[in-house]
C-alpha cells in the first residue's frame, strides 16, 4: 500500500505575496514529469499547477480564479481556468475529486490509468492520496471480467482521519 501525503507548504502571506522557493520545491515532482514526457507548460497551465502544489489541499475552480486574481492582479475567466485544468488532468498533474468539485496537484508522477483512492476526511478536510498493487489487480480483473475498458479510475472514501479520530 502505497499512501503519499502532500507537503502542505504556506501558500503565501496575508498581502499575498508567493514563496518562490516553497513554489519551486512544490513543482518539483510535476516539472520532472513534464521533462519526461514532453508535456508543454504553458506559463497559465504552469501558473494554476503552482497554485494547487502549494495548496495541499483540494480547491475548487472559483477558489483558484480568486488565486490567479491574487497573483497576477488580473481576473481570468472561468473558461481559461477550466481550460488549464482539463489540459493538467489529462496529463495527470493534477486530479479531481468528484465529491467535493474540487481539484488536487498530484506530484507522484503514476500513470493516468492508474487506480486511486482519496481517502478524505470529513472533519479537518485533509486528503491523502493512496494506492496498491492488489486494488490495481482487482480493479483489472473487475473489468475485464465486464470486457470493460476503463479510461481513469478514482475512488474517494469518505471518514476521519487518525488526527481527527483521535481528537
Ligand atoms: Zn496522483
Ligand atoms: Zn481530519
């Protein structure tokens, strides 16, 4: 089993100034990736990716309007937004989870295919991200059994996390 937790880094301080250390060290694991598989960056894909690494934690497409507004000053339109993000899930970068509308930078460079359970808690919010070889074998199995041809598979489990069991 497989659970990677993303660094939750500060985002930025309350006049909204960035970290550009923090963003650099947050793009790591995504930028490699794109060397490695030639994906092109453009600097507004590159810009809504830096947002969500150094979130952590899951955002919504207007909360990241709000972000892109904060930086650069300019309010870009939801179709811009929408745009980068479809182009970042394709390639894997980032993911979206279906229950919260909301979406997540991925930095542990899996394949697309690849199966994937958030695990998310209710309370505090904090997501994690975990995978395994037996759910990938099942999963496989499951649907070849169907002659089904899956394109992505995310399972979101909803609970509490061991912090906020504890509490
Ligand atoms: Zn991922
Ligand atoms: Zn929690």
């Amino acid at each position: 089993m497989t659970i990677s937790r993303e660094s939750r880094p500060k985002a930025s301080n309350e006049c909204g100034e960035r970290d550009e250390a923090a963003g650099a060290r947050a793009l790591a694991p995504a930028l490699a990736l794109c060397r490695q598989e030639g994906i092109a960056l453009t600097p507004s894909r590159r810009r809504i990716l830096e947002i969500l690494a150094l979130e952590g934690r899951p955002l919504g497409a207007y909360e990241m309007i709000d972000r892109v507004a904060e930086t650069t000053g300019k309010r870009p339109a939801p179709i811009s937004i929408y745009r980068a993000l479809d182009f970042l899930l394709e390639n894997g970068l980032v993911h979206r989870l279906a229950s919260c509308n909301a979406y997540l930078a991925c930095g542990h460079g899996h394949a697309a295919e690849e199966p994937i359970v958030f695990l998310i808690c209710e309370t505090c919010g904090d997501v994690v991200e975990a995978t395994s070889e037996d759910l990938r074998g099942s999963l496989a199995e499951l649907a070849a059994r169907a002659e089904f041809a899956p394109r992505a598979t995310v399972m979101e489990v909803a609970g509490r996390c061991r912090l906020c069991a504890g509490a």
